[in-house]
C-alpha cells in the first residue's frame, strides 16, 4: 500500500492580518460594554457584567496561545497553547449558555462560584480555625463570603450549608447532549446547540485528551522535543491559532448580536479572512453567524 505523500511545505499564515482586526474588536467591545453597563444601557448588570469579563478572560487565553507558539521561541510549546485552546471553546460554550437565558443562566454561574468558595472556607475553619496564624485570613474570608450572601440573598440554610446549595454549571459535553443520570435536557437548544455541538465533536475530545495528559499529550510533547520526526511541520501550530481566533471572533459576534450594537465592519473583514483560511470557518458562518451578524 502506498500512502499519501503529507505536504512538507505549508501556505504561511499572514497572522498580522487575523490578529489585528482581532484585537480592535476586543478594545472596541470591552470598552463599550463597560461604558453601556455602566450607564444602565445593557441589563440585566450581572449578564453583562459576567459577559464583559469572560471577553477578557479570552483575550488573554489568545495572547497566551500566541505566545506559547511564537517564531522566536527555542521550541513552541504546542501541548500547552492546544489547552488554552480548549479553555477558549469552553469560553465560546459559556457565552452561548448565557445569551440563551441571560438572568437565570447568570444566577447559575455566581451561585455557584458562592458554593465553591464556602465550601473552601469550611474546610480551612475545619483544619486551621483554632490556629492563631490563621485568624485574620479566615476573618477575611467570612466578611468577603457575607457580602456576597447579601447580593445572592440566600436563605440562611444554604448560607449554613452551602453544600446544599444545587446550582451546578453543565460540562461541554452536557451543554450538547445533556445528562439522562442526571435527567437534564442539553443546556443549550436550537440552533446555539447545533453550532456548539459542531465545534465540540470536532475539537473537544482530542483536547480533553491532552488537557488531561493522556497519550495524545505524550504525542505531541515528543513531535515538539523532536521536530525532525514531524511529517508536516508546521501544520499544528497553525491549526491551533486558527481555531483559537475562530473562538474568539465567534464570541465577539455573539456579544455585538447579544447588545445590538451596529454591525462592526472589522468583524464582517476577520470572517472574510476566516471563511477563506478554512472549511470550519465557512461551515460555522453558514449555520450560525451570517444570519445572526446580519440580523
């Protein structure tokens, strides 16, 4: 059997053209939902809120992955940009999750991250409350927790027992597919189902798989500590950038969609540029986004 000979030679990705309109986006939204919210243009507060700070938060994943994989480092540190990257489609399905229900799905999210920190605080008054050292960290801790009780407005048994407070974020896979354990429908519906469930069979268990350092973690730490046995060098790299700015203008679009705002013309130029890169780039426009930006 004879095999397909592998291109050694890529088409070079002009990334100044990807990147640039990429971040004047993010300037451009983080600036005007800061402004909006603080002006009481955009309700309710807590989405927006939550919705301006999960656009930081991926704009520093794609940074980071830029980084991890740039010319001049000795090696690029593939294993570690494609967990970012990972980080970033889970971006994407939580901005799909809180523009579906933008009150309730936002009192999810705060909710829990109440939980968590409780429960971390219980823990540590269990082991170190009787010790000295640690009574103005725990003193802390508790007058940080009351505020935020206050602002949930939690009823004082689940203040007493955050355990049983049921507020759970869904995983990626129970976004698409839902929990028959669980007896929990998919959490995303209709066509932001359709578009997630897309990226998620494509990207989700490969990434998972190195996230959690498994053989394909193996796989590509020894492709990077040994270059030569590459067959298409440069290929990976590529393919993780590219979907990282794919992630990352599809959360930018479903935040001007979401806030209304008039349509940027840098957005429509980065799709352009996108729908030319790649088939998942023009698959995604097609079922989602050409409608949704036009709208």
């Amino acid at each position: 059997m004879r095999y397909p000979e592998w291109k050694r030679e890529l088409p070079s990705l002009p990334h100044k053209l990807y990147s640039e309109p990429l971040m004047v986006l993010v300037e451009y939204y983080k600036e005007h939902l800061r402004r909006d919210v603080d002006a009481g243009k955009l309700r309710p507060y807590e989405f927006w809120f939550l919705l301006r700070g999960v656009l930081i938060s991926a704009a520093h994943s794609y940074a980071a992955i830029c980084v991890l994989l740039e010319d001049k480092r000795p090696k690029p540190l593939m294993l570690q940009a494609s967990i970012l990257n990972r980080s970033l489609l889970e971006t994407l399905g939580n901005v799909l999750a809180l523009c579906q229900a933008p009150k309730a799905r936002s009192n999810i999210l705060i909710r829990e991250a109440y939980k968590n920190r409780a429960l971390t605080f219980v823990r540590l008054r269990e082991r170190y409350g009787k010790d000295p050292k640690w009574k103005e960290y725990l003193d802390k801790y508790q007058k940080g927790l009351s505020l935020w009780t206050k602002q949930l407005r939690l009823p004082h048994a689940r203040i007493d027992n955050p355990s049983a407070i049921p507020d759970q974020w869904p995983t990626p896979g129970i976004m698409v597919y839902g929990s028959s354990r669980r007896r929990q429908p998919p959490f995303l519906r209709g066509n932001r189902r359709s578009t997630f469930k897309e990226i998620y069979e494509s990207h989700y268990s490969h990434q998972s798989e190195q996230a959690h350092q498994r053989a394909a973690a193996v796989g590509v730490a020894l492709l990077v500590d040994n270059p030569e046995d590459q067959w298409n060098p440069g290929h990976g790299e590529s393919h993780i950038l590219s979907s990282a700015i794919l992630f990352l203008t599809c959360i930018l679009s479903e935040i001007e969609a979401k806030g209304r705002y008039q349509g940027h013309p840098r957005l429509r130029e980065l799709w352009a540029y996108l729908r030319d890169l790649d088939d998942e780039a023009k698959d995604l426009w097609g079922l989602r986004y050409r409608k949704l930006l036009r709208a």
